[in-house]
C-alpha cells in the first residue's frame, strides 16, 4: 500500500514539464463544502453554549471502494482533538454528503475538520460478501488477500479481546483443513469486522484545514430586551429598584442609551428642536460635555458605584444591563481638546460636524477613521469599553457600526473577548444588507433588523425566510425590536391596541432576541406629525415620569415564560410557515426535538379573520394531536391538514399553541 | 490621507492582547463572492475564445463613500495587467453589486482579480453637489478641502490639458474675488471631474487574490459529434474516404472507439458471450495484445501514418479526430508482462482481472493506481496520450475517469495542455453528480450526461435547469449524445423514426455539444432483449457494414447548419423553458445578443399534439415577431404570450425558430 515513488525501478526518459507530485497521488479522496461554514471558512459560523452541532460534508474518492468519516473537533484551550463518527445523510444528494453531531459545551472559538479514509477491510468483505451470495467459489486468492488484512490488523489491535479475535480468524484462513464455506463465515462474521475496524489504519487519509465556530452564551442568542431611559425612571438607582419587577416580567436584559454627560453646544430642544430651552436636557447621543466624555456618567443619573451596584443587581436576577456605544462627540467633549488629531479638520482649521447633505448634525462630530493617530484613537475606543466591562456591563448595543471601519470592529471585539468572552454586541445597523451581514461576519453576536417594517404577511413570509434559511443563519442573529425611540410604526401609530399584540407575539414568537422600548407597552403611539416614524415628545429629548404599569405587561410576561419554557421559540432558523388560506393570517411553527410550537397570529387589528393553520406532514407532527394554547390555556384538536382559526381583535389575537398528543 | 501609525505620538500605555493590525486600517472596503469562480477561485472557470465575461463582485465599504471598481485581468504570457471599468448593477441586492465585461481572446490560463478604491473627490464633490441643491450657502470650509483635492490631482494629471483644467479651477477656488456661486460652478464642472477622475490616486485601495479562468478552443464547447467504429467502414483509411461526406453534414468530431489491437484471452463474442467464436473481433476496450498496447494500432484498421493521414484530412476540413483513451488492459497486453508492478497481484501471486461483485469482466485488467511504482505508470500513460497527439489527435474521449484517481487527471490534462493546449477531454463518466463535477473541476472539457434518460418534458427541464443555473455550467460542459454503443433508451426502442427526430433535435438545440453513435441515422432500435439497452448484435462484438445513408441525416445535416448560423445555439446556459399547457410539448428559447431561436418539441412519438409556446415578457422579446422555422422555412406571426402551437408525427415534429422582426 506504499505510495512514495521508488525512482530506482524507473526507466529513464525525457522529464516532463509537470513531474507526478508525490504529495497528490496518495490522495483520492475529496472532501468540500462543509458546514457549518462562513465564506468558506473565512469566518467563524456562531453557536450557543449546549448547541448540538450537525457538521456535514461532501465526502467522495474515485472509484467503489468504501470510505469511512469522522467530525475531529475541540473547544477553545483544548490540547487534544476528538472525534465523532460521520455517516452519509441525503441519498438524493448522490449519497456523498455525511454527517455528525457534535456538543459545543462552553465558550470560545472551537474548531472542527473532517477526516475521511478508504475502508480496505470493509471493502475486501463487501466484495467478498457480494461474490458468496452470488454463489461464486474460487475465492482462495481473496482469501488469501484476507489473511494479510487480517494480519495488518492484528498488529492494530485496539484490545488483547480483538487481538485474539483477528489471529483467530487469520489461522482459520491460512489452515488448509478448514473448508471454503467455513473460511467465508469466518471472514464475513460481524465481530471479527468490528474489531478489524476498532483497529484499523485509515488508509488514503484526507482532510481539510479547520474550520472556527465562534460558541457565545445562550444569552447572545435568546433574550427579551426593555430599553428605558434612566433620567425617566430616577437615573441609575431608580433603574435598580425596578430590577425585581423586569426579572419578573421575564425580561433578560435592560438597555439604556447613553448615560454619560450631554453636550450643551448646539443642544437639541424638545421635538429635536434646532434650540434646546433653558432646562432641555439634550439627546443622550450628544456624548461629553467639559466634565467628561465617553467614560463618564451623567451627574444626575448617578456614580460609577451605583452603575455597578445596578449591574451586580441585575446579575442577582439573572438578568443583564447593556449600555449604549455610540463613537460620537458632542462640541464639548473633552477628546476635542486633548485629541484634535482624531477628528476631522478642515483645511481653514475647522472642525466638521455629523452630516449626510441635506442634513446636518450640528450637535455630534464624528472622529476621523483615517487619522495619522488613529491606532490611539482604537486604543481609547477599546479603553472605553473595557472600562464598563469591568463596571459589570457584559452587553452593547452598538450605534451606527456601518459607518465605522470592519477592521476596528474585528479587533475591537477580540480584544474584549480576551479579556471577557461573555461579552454581547448587537449591531444597530440599518443600512445595505451586505454590510449589515459583514458586520455580524466580523463578530457582533447580534443585529438589528428590519422587522419594524414587515407588517403584512408576505413581507414577513419573506424577510424571516430570508433570515432563516439564506446562509446568514450560520453568523447573523437577528434581534426583533417592536419599536425603538426612533422607530414608531404606522402599524402601531393606527392600529390600537390590537396591532401591538400582534406585534409583541409576532416578535416574541419568531425572534428568539426581541425587544420593546419603554412605552411600548403602554401603546403609545402618537408621532410628532402624520407621516413621521418619531414620537410625539421624544424621550430622545426630554424626561418623562415612566412606571412599569403598562396594559400590555401581562401579555408580555406570558409570552417571556412561554418562551422560556419551549426550547422551539429559543432558535431561529427552525421556523416554517403555514397556509392560512387568508393573508391577514400568519402561521408557523417551530420544532426543537420533542417540542413544537405553531403560532397563528390576526394582522389585522381592526377585524376578526377566520382561515385556517394547514400543518404540512413534512413536520413530522403525529396525525391528530392536541394544539393548547399557551396565552389562554385553551386546547384544540388539531390534526395533520388544515384546521379552523377564528382570531378577534379585543377577545384573541393570536393563538400560541404548543403541541400536545 | 496617511494612514501608517506614528507610534511616537501615542500616550505610553499597557499593551493590548492584539495591537491595532497596520494593514487592517486602511483595509475599509469589501470585494467578495467575485463570478465567475468555481469553489472560491480554487479551480478555474471555464470559457472560450471569443468569449465576453462578465466579471461581477460585491463591492461595499463602511460609511457613505462613494466607491470606483475595475476588473484588472490578463491573458497566458500577458506580463502586464489589463482594466475595465465595473459598474453597479442589480439594485435589488444591495446596490453593492458590481460587474464588468472582458473578452478572452486566445486559449490558455486567463486571470483576473477585482480592484477597488474610494473616490474622494467624487464624495466630495458629490456632497458639495448636495449641499448647494440644498440652498446652503456657507461652504467655505468644503472649497478649501476642494484645493486641497485639485492640488493633489493636478499631481497626477494624465495629460497638459487635464492639468491645465485642474490647476485653473483650484485657483479659482483659491481667489477671494471669484464669487462662491461660481466657485460651485467651478467645482461641479464634469470636465473638471473627468480630468480628477483620470489621474486620481486609488484611495484605500483593496484587492482579491487572482481568480482563473481556463480558455479552450471553441469546439471544447461546440461541436456535432459522430461515433463510429473503423472496423465497420473499411479502417482508417476508409474512415479518411469518409471525412468529406461527414463535413458536408456538419459534423465536427469523428470518434472511434480504441483502435489498439485486441486481447484473445477471454475474449468476447457477439452479444457479449462469454467465449467468441474463432473468427469473432472482440470488443475494442479489451487492449492490447502480443504485438502492442495502448500505443499500437490494431493491425486490421491500419497503420501510424494512416492515423496522420486521417488527421490531417479531417483538419482540412475543420474537423477533429477523437480517440479513446482507456486506462485497462486485455490479459495479453505487453504492460502485463513488461511491468506486473503496475498491476493488482493477489498473495497468492495471481493478477485480479476487473470485477464489480457479482459482475466479473475476465478480459479486462485494471492497474493498480496504489503500485509503489505508480510515477513510472503516469508516465507511460502520459507517453501514449502525447504519442497520439503527436499523430494529430486533439480530443480523446476519455473511458469510465471516476475510477482513476483526480490527481491523475489534474496532472496528466496539465501536462498535455503544456504540450498542446488545443486538446480536449471528453469525461465518459455515469457515475454520482459530484464525482462528475469534480471532473471537470480538474480539468475534462466536457462529460457525457444523463440526457440520454431524460425523456420526458419534467425530466429534461429539470436536467438541463441544473445543468445551467446550479453553478457547475462554470466548469461542466455536457455533451448529449442521443446514443451510445451502450445505450439504446427504451424511448427509441418503441418511438420509431418520430422518437429519434425528437431527440435528435432536442439534443442538438439544447446543448452546444452533442452526438450520435452511427446506426443511430438509421433509426437502428432492436435491443439485445426486452428491457435491455443494449444493441442486438452489438457493434462493439461483431463488425458491421456501415455507409453514410441513413434516413435522418437530411434533418442533422439541416440542424448541423442551424446551429451553426445560431449563435444562441452555441452556448447552454442561456436557455429558459417555456409554459406550453401540454405535458407532451417542450419548449425553450435561447438567445444570444440579436439571435435569439425558440425550439418547440413534441415528445409523444405516436400522436399530434397542440398546445402553447408562451413566450413571457421578460425574454425581452418584441411584443410581436416572427417566428421562422428554420427546419421548413414557415414563418408564423408570434408573440409575447401564448402561440398555438401544433405538432405531428411524420409531418412535423417541431419547430426550431428563429425570432425575427
């Protein structure tokens, strides 16, 4: 079985222009296109701590002969490779793609490669098996191919039982006594191949340079988000004592914009007015003032020390704080002093404020990426961040990434890995769909979507879809805000109280990250003119008195216990929608091992829509079974095929429905 | 601009785990999933001279800046680099779509790679344009980067009168007595911007590694094949009387199955009997015998110098001769006994002859690719091929590849193309989808096909729809042989003359490379038996009387003409399928440039049958045209939309038209 070429036995001739590389002849066998995969390889695919990791492969070689292929993985630190055994899946596929399962059990970036190799036993007893059911006879020269396997594998025998098994049947089939037939039984028995292969050399080995999967905690991926302003709510320590009551509602993580000094130059007034009045207290985007910049707090917001009492808080209840990261000055930010080199100058020496022409943001200056200081400009945008890492703060929400540099981003996020891998980034990019993706290729765990403005039943057939099922799924985690302070759809701004259940649910039940921003839940829906996405009296703007009293609080924190307690609603990419028959109806259903949830939501919130949910049988779900709807306790027989719906604005607007048999 | 690290003006301060990456900052813009490109550029896309190839690649960056692109390319030899100008297309995906076209205009290895920089002048000049649309007046700040940018423009001017342009306008912008108004004038002048835009440095500029593309004579994919044995027309000196005749019927390629002399152990009798009769020839796939191997010619066919003879003839006519190259012995082939090491030998000291349990084929040896003298094989084997190329054979039809190893392959297409580029491989492989893939990704012109079975207007749509769009059309070239000595389809056995028209029609207007195997003109369709495909009284055992009469060669020499004076018959991947409202009728356009044919087939060969040939609206057709069938000169008034269509046995069995206006 050598393969090195022996140059010695060659006749002499003419070279030719391409000699028979050495390297390549021995391998046969190809191996391409695994998954989990990002650009081939270029970047990591993302998973959860506790993830079942299916890695599958094309895996083929010339000729019949049978292969053999294993997963070798390990996780971050880990010396040493496992392995788990592949088996081929899609026989429509031409049978060449295999699989394997693997656990992905704590942090970090672990890696995997697929190792294949030519069967020779199993290969010699296929063939053998094939000529004695065919009723051929004169087998002795395979017997006799037999024996040598044999006596390869006895010199790799695994244990002193297989080891005794392999000589066994060897002398069996060198002993001229023994008859033919018994020979064949002897060769063909099923222990003696378990033991050949325990042993067995992998002959022809290929392999494939590692691939990276980037494993975060659970957290990355499923979450229910509340975003406040804490000025409204009595700063950082009132922040705190609602603690207890958002831990109640279900809620995992409280998000506040900006919490550090507001610029007064250019300040913006109430409605984003060009003037701020005496007491406006300016957009919290405006970062820095005199006192300080990006690594301070807001005097009246609170301390260092009730940050990370609030932090610690949180973390008591399971839940985390995430701050706001926005790479902006206002006028009086303290960096426009002492760092003028990092911000963009005019030749006449001025500075240049925010703009995209016509518009202009005379508040907020942008530093400049392209500065000859920038590796200390990297340096103290990545001080800042670690600076609240260590308050406690394991949870960002990056503002405007797309108009920063990838490179910044990918180092930015591996530096604070290293120092804390718990860290969570999600992007708040609306932008070109390659850079959103780009984005989550470069490392943030999660993105803001377009989900806000995919409101009928096509737009979201289609945009989950896409989320789901287009590759992006392996690096790309969506997060499905109901609103945000920028964002208040006409959905929500005409439909009452009906179209933010409808939202609420079609969030909570299609994302496993979703969120709300404080207000949502009271249905506050008025904009600050026909036509506009803002608020009427933007928070952005000006303090309100907030309390978590909301009409929509007890939807909200059933649905966050459902999801909790139905692993289907915990991933993405296993949704598949139904037919309704009505397309002011939506359904899907979601399935993770035994647990299957189908969700029928009415997107009309003015008037009841009867139709039907049509299970398809690909699913998988027994034919009849029993769908118990979680938000009312209700149980309907349900079966494979279509079943009747009936969804009233005020009474129900949706069912959530695990499967029960 | 400058974007090196000035490491001393940086505050001394604790190292981070990963510095900033020097070579990462610049690096803002994006080019990804470059086309075309096969496996992520790890092998070549295929094309032919006189191609036009549409380079596309993603193309984005952070930020709002405006981007240039171009496809740098050169041809085998080239020492220097070539451009084209890549524009946005396809809005829908982002916008960040780009794509240029380059024509490859000789055979050999083409390269190109996708550059890409930030326009700065652009940007400025395109939020200048912004601003004064926008009324703003006060843009004192904006001319002065203006002279900044035209002075360093003026750096690099192309010509005296760019640079005259350039500098005149920055003095304009200088001058405190021109008025602002007509410094904007100035500024937004496109003469201005063309002159900037010819000489400006490539800011941030990015690139990807080089991508190939491997460009082969057109006959790699466009060719009318003809399959005969010699033995049947009075060897190759009365093949050689024939090549007038073939030319004048449009055929490109003559192939002959193996001319070698033929093993007599074991051999083969009429319809495959497993002893022949004394005076039986044997088939021509069992080589070699006493008197020579694989670079021998079969004494009845005739000599070397015949084979030169018949080469040349065919070249005068613009016609190749394909030999077959099969890597297998007959017991008595010189190489047995010459070199037993290149063979599988048993313990026992016995050769294997080649088997697929239960099957045993006693004529054949296989080599033994795994012989520890396998380079001397690969030469030997490369020394018959280039001996025959040297008698002027520039295609070879290459016998069951998937059972060689692809590093044989890779090497030995390699080395020939070395010698002569001009030489095609045709892959005789049924074998799993992916193992005919990676047949041509390694290096085969093109493979036979599946056609053969794909009878029915689902099956053949869905064949030819993978064979175009699935991505392998960058590297597969299907050739769709109507018959094969192998294979006589139960569609021909029962369809009578009506059958083989269809077929012959659908395999010459679907695919640039077709065939036939001669007796096929005869409408020859007696099986061996009931559910065999194989020939009664098979050629490939017994020789036959052959003369270039048969009934359909009027319908292939027509057809041969069409596809000739058709450029949209000359490629595959241009095809789309028509709705016809009748299972038994397919229809499909093609178009290329002007030319565009639509080809309507009726498959059921017993019966009329009507329907629609609905031409839709995005063919970008004229709404109405004139359909002239070139098959019987008719013309029909068509249109977008449907257009009956009727079509019958014996009369009329399809339309092959051309859309005229």
């Amino acid at each position: 079985m050598a393969s090195t070429p022996t140059a010695g036995a060659r006749p002499a001739r003419a070279p030719y222009a391409i000699a028979p590389p050495a390297e390549r002849a021995a391998a046969r066998i190809v191996i391409q296109y695994p998954q989990p995969a990002v650009d081939d390889g270029r970047y990591p695919a993302k998973r959860c701590v506790g993830d079942s990791v299916m890695v599958a492969a094309d895996v083929f070689r010339d000729g019949h002969d049978i292969l053999r292929a294993v997963v070798r993985y390990r996780g971050p630190g880990d010396p040493d490779w496992r392995e788990t055994e592949m088996r081929p899946i899609d026989a429509h596929l031409d049978g060449v793609r295999w699989a394997g399962e693997i656990e992905v059990d704590r942090v970090g970036r672990w890696e995997y490669t697929v190792e294949a190799w030519t069967d020779v036993f199993g290969t010699w007893r296929d063939e053998l098996e094939r000529k004695v059911a065919a009723g051929q006879h004169d087998l002795a020269g395979e017997i006799s191919e037999g024996v040598l396997l044999l006596e390869s594998a006895a010199r790799n025998a695994r244990s002193a039982d297989d080891l005794s098994l392999i000589e066994h049947a060897a002398r069996a089939l060198k002993d001229p006594a023994v008859p033919e037939t018994a020979k064949h039984d002897t060769a063909l028995g099923p222990e003696l191949f378990a033991a050949v292969e325990r042993g067995q050399e992998r002959h022809g080995r290929a392999s494939i340079p590692a691939l990276k999967i980037e494993v975060d905690r659970v957290r990355a991926k499923f979450g229910a988000w509340y975003e406040l302003f804490p000025r409204s709510w009595g700063g950082l320590r009132g922040v705190e004592a609602q603690i207890p009551a958002l831990a109640e509602l279900g809620f995992d993580i409280v998000y506040l914009p900006p919490i550090h000094p507001i610029g007064h130059t250019n300040r913006k007034g109430r409605n984003n007015a060009l003037r701020a009045g005496p007491r406006d207290p300016g957009s919290p985007w405006a970062i820095g003032d005199e006192t300080g910049g990006h690594d301070a707090i807001h005097p009246e917001l609170g301390t260092e020390d009730d940050l990370r009492s609030l932090t610690a808080t949180a973390r008591r209840h399971g839940m985390d704080i995430c701050l706001d990261y926005a790479i902006q000055t206002s006028a009086d930010h303290p960096w426009l002093r002492e760092h003028p080199e990092w911000f963009h100058r005019r030749p006449d020496g001025t500075l240049k404020y925010a703009e995209n022409p016509p518009k202009r943001y005379q508040d907020i200056y942008n530093v400049n990426w392209e500065s000859p200081e920038w590796p200390a400009l990297w340096e103290a945008l990545l001080d800042v961040m670690l600076h609240w890492v260590d308050c406690g703060v394991k949870v960002f929400r990056v503002d405007n990434p797309h108009t920063k540099p990838f490179a910044f981003w990918a180092w930015l996020i591996e530096n604070v890995h290293a120092r804390d891998r718990d860290v969570i980034f999600l992007a708040e990019a609306f932008t070109k769909r390659a850079v959103m993706r780009h984005l989550g290729k470069v490392g943030f765990s999660q993105s803001y979507t377009y989900f806000t403005w995919k409101n009928s039943r096509y737009e979201l057939t289609e945009y989950v879809s896409e989320l789901a099922y287009s590759g992006e799924q392996e690096y790309f985690r969506p997060n499905f805000f109901a609103n945000t302070p920028d964002i208040l759809h006409a959905y929500l701004q005409h439909g009452g109280r009906p179209a933010f259940e409808a939202r609420t649910i079609l969030a909570a039940t299609l994302s496993p990250s979703y969120g709300i921003y404080s207000g949502y839940e009271h249905c506050e829906n008025v904009p600050v003119r026909e036509g506009s996405e803002e608020y009427l009296h933007s928070e952005k703007y000006e303090v309100k008195r907030r309390a978590l009293d909301g009409p929509l609080l007890p939807l909200i924190k059933r649905l966050n216990t459902i999801r909790r307690e139905n692993p289907a609603l915990q991933y993405f990419d296993n949704v598949t929608f139904l037919d309704t028959a009505n397309d002011a109806l939506i359904a899907y259903a979601k399935r993770m091992g035994q647990n299957a949830v189908i969700t029928v939501v009415n997107l009309d919130p003015d008037r009841a829509q009867e139709g039907l949910a049509i299970v398809p049988a690909h699913l998988g779900l027994p034919p009849s079974f029993t769908a118990h709807d979680l938000l009312t306790g209700e149980r309907y027989p349900w079966r494979i095929g279509p079943n009747y719906v009936r969804l009233e604005p005020g009474l129900r607007q949706a069912h959530v429905a695990r499967v029960e048999i």
